[in-house]
C-alpha cells in the first residue's frame, strides 16, 4: 500500500484529497504496533501538524476498508487499530481486566481455518483471531 494507492481510493470514493489525510497516512504507515485515534493525535500535534481530531476519526474508517489497518477491540470498548501486513499475520489474547493485548501466531490454527474454508469452498482474505479471558497477572 502506498500513497497514490491511497489517493486514488480517496477519490473513488467522492472524497477530496488533503494534506491532512496524507499526514494521518503517512503517520499510520510509520507506526508500529497497537495504537488508538488519541495517540495518533498527539503524535501528529508534536510534529506540528494542525489535523483535527475529527479528520483522524473520519480517515481510520477509510484506511480499514482500504486494508492498511484493522482494528484490535479493547475490554473497555475503546477502539485500537495496528497496520495489516501480509508477512506479520498474528492473533490476539485480551486481558478483560486490564486491557493487555497478548500477540501470537499459531501455525496449527492457520492450518486449521485454512482446511475449514477448502472444505467450505470459502475464498478467505483475511481474518482477525481474539481470545479474551484473564493475563497472567490478573488471574
């Protein structure tokens, strides 16, 4: 995914093309791991950019349905996202007390889900695996 991909899905969508929309892409392709809109805000705000908060929560939609980030739920409802890359696929266990999100990658469950697709004649694009239950710590 690049930035021209990006723009021209802007426009195909009605949507104009902005400055700020470039520096949320830009910035999202920059992060690693989890993140929410807030901190993205913030590290925006100190480069010095002047996006808005609400031009942050109306391009995360954009870049999920475009496929460059998914979002990773929270016990508390609030929304994190992390980029998606085909050569890092990974699966979530979530702390319902604390909120830790726990990352793992299990070759015999992607087996699995790719045997049970075949079986289902199921064309599978993607997929997003999240165990929720109690960490080590809160248990």
């Amino acid at each position: 995914m690049n930035k021209e991909d990006f723009r021209n899905f802007i426009s195909s969508k009605g949507l104009k093309i902005t400055k700020k929309r470039d520096e949320i892409f830009d910035e999202v392709l920059n992060t690693k791991g989890h993140f929410d809109p807030e901190e993205l805000y913030m590290r925006l705000k100190q480069k010095g950019s002047k996006v808005s908060r609400a031009s942050i929560y109306r391009t995360i939609p954009l870049l999920v349905e475009i496929g460059l980030i998914e979002e990773v739920e929270r016990v508390d409802k609030h929304a994190h996202y992390e980029r998606v890359s085909a050569d890092s696929h990974h699966d979530h266990m979530i702390c319902m007390k604390c909120g830790k999100v726990i990352e793992f990658f299990s070759p015999t469950l992607e087996m699995l889900q790719d045997e049970i697709c075949q079986r289902e004649n199921f064309h599978k694009i993607r997929h997003s695996l999240e165990i929720f239950g109690l960490c080590k710590q809160c248990q």
